[in-house]
C-alpha cells in the first residue's frame, strides 16, 4: 500500500473532531490580577516565594507595574509611603511564612499612621495549614495587633469577595492595613470570577453619626476662653478637613500646634502655626499646649 492510500485511509476513517467546550473559569492568582485590575492598582510592591509564585505568573500581562524589593518589609514600607503620597490604597505581596513575618514592621506603622494598605501574602496549601509545613507561619494571629483586618481564604468561592472587602475596609472609615492570607492552592484552583461592587460587614459603618448636641456649648467655651489651642492630628488630613482648621485658627485667632501626622494641615509661616508638639516639637507648641486654658483637638 502506498503512503498516499494510507493518508487517504486514516483521513475517511478518523472521527470529526470534537469542539471543544470554552473554559470562561480562571485561576484564583488571575482573579488576584483582574481584582487589583478593578480596584485601579497601579503599582504593586514585593518579593516573589514558593506559595506566591502562582500570582507572580499571572502578573505578567497585568496592567500595573510590578515593583521588586530586597525585602518584604522594604516592600510593605514602599506600599505605605505610595499610599501617603496619592492617596490611594497601597499593595504589597509576600510569600508564606519568613516572608510574610517580616511585613509586621510595616504594617505597624501603617497601622499607627492609619495609612490603607492590602497586603498579599501566600500561605501553604489548605491541607497542610496547622502541620508545621515548611515555611508555614501563621501570619493571621501574628498579624492581629497590627491590621485592621484580617482575612484567610479557605475556598476559591471567597476569594473575590475577600479582595472587595479588603479594599473597602483599608479605605473607609479611619483607613489601616488589611491582610489576605492565601493558600498556594487556592491561587491555583479554578473557579468562575464575579467581582462584587459592595460588601458589607455586620456592625461596620464607614460613615459614623455627627453628634452636635454639644455644639453650642463648645462654641461659647471657646470663645470664652484666654488661651485656646487647636491641635491638629492626622485625622485632619484624611477628612480634609485643612480649610475649615484655617478658618477657625484665623476667624478666632487661635494658635495652632499640629502632630507629626499632622504636618501640613495648616501653613507653618503663618503667624498662628506653633509647630510640631511632642517630643520632637517645638518648644512654642508645647509651651501652649501646657498654658492653654482650652484645647480643641481635631
């Protein structure tokens, strides 16, 4: 039999191939990606490790940029001066275990500073968690004095909405680092993507009730007063609260001392502006802070 008569052969006698049904599921690590994606994530810092490696794949067509550090915590203090500086959400990613125990440094300053942070870390896989696997730490306990909140994803179904909420709280209300601890498996695992565009916490409110029962009485003791002081805190500068400070200090004359956080709320050539209080501060601000006969705290 000729080669030809062979071909001729297996053509008419081959099944039609059959087509193939389109997979619109896609990896927990791509979910990671197409969430940070939606949350308008620009930059992300961190260092790749063996349970975060899936997500480090999936980055390579993603639209933000990929920061490398020398270290996990240089990786978490660059998310937190990123956040600082824009105004946006911060991001870092670490790996299980040594790399993840070495962001507490930075989210304790985040924390502090009230500076919103989501911070990545891998973990071992879902059947080895609590085993002592290697490089398995439990970065959800360490971590619990030092974050706003805390998430562990057990299954691929809770992924989406663990990365909306630790978006939403980061940002609202007074802002902190939140971390999401992911098993390797998970990162691995198929499932379909919906990312939620709310979620929402029990006993959680990002906005909080103004009580101005007392306003008119704080009104009159301010005026009345003979030597007031408005201290100015961090605060301050997340609710922007800058014009309305100015107005006050300048409409009453009343001097103003700021916290390190809260540098820059009022203009420090002003003949009102004491400085910095504390430690660091200048004797001014902490000579009339002492002397005042009434202090209006923001």
């Amino acid at each position: 039999m000729s080669i030809d008569t062979v071909e001729v052969a297996l053509k008419t006698k081959a099944a039609p191939a059959k087509r193939r049904k389109k997979d619109m599921t896609m990896t927990g690590a791509q979910m990671i990606v197409r969430a940070l994606e939606a949350e308008g994530v620009d930059h992300v810092f961190g260092i790749p490790g063996g349970s975060i490696i899936p997500l480090y794949d999936a980055m390579g067509d993603a639209s933000f940029t990929v920061i490398l550090t020398r270290h996990e915590q240089a990786a978490c203090h660059a998310a937190d001066g990123y956040a600082r500086v824009t105004g946006k959400t911060g991001v870092c990613i670490a790996t299980s275990g040594p790399g993840a125990t070495n962001i507490l440094t930075g989210l304790a300053n985040a924390q502090l500073d009230s500076v919103p942070l989501v911070v990545l870390t891998g973990q071992v896989a879902t059947h080895l968690i609590g085993s002592d696997a290697f490089q398995e730490s439990d970065i959800f306990g360490c971590s619990l004095p030092l974050v706003k909140h805390s998430f562990m994803v057990r299954r691929i179904e809770e992924l989406p909405e663990a990365l909306r909420g630790a978006f939403f709280l980061a940002s609202s209300g007074r802002p902190g680092p939140v971390i999401v601890d992911i098993p390797v498996d998970i990162q691995k695992a198929r499932g379909s993507f919906k990312y939620p565009g709310e979620v929402s916490f029990p006993h959680y409110s990002a906005r909080y009730k103004s009580d101005i029962s007392a306003l008119k009485e704080a009104v009159s003791a301010l005026r009345e007063a003979k030597r007031p002081v408005i201290i100015a805190g961090g605060g301050s500068i997340i609710s922007g609260a800058g014009d309305q400070i100015f107005r006050i200090a300048t409409g009453e004359q009343i001097p103003v001392a700021t916290s390190l956080m809260g540098k820059g709320i009022f203009p420090e050539d002003h003949t009102l502006s004491l400085g910095m209080l504390g430690m660091h501060g200048t004797a001014q601000a902490n000579l009339a802070v002492s002397a005042a006969d009434l202090i209006l705290a923001i």
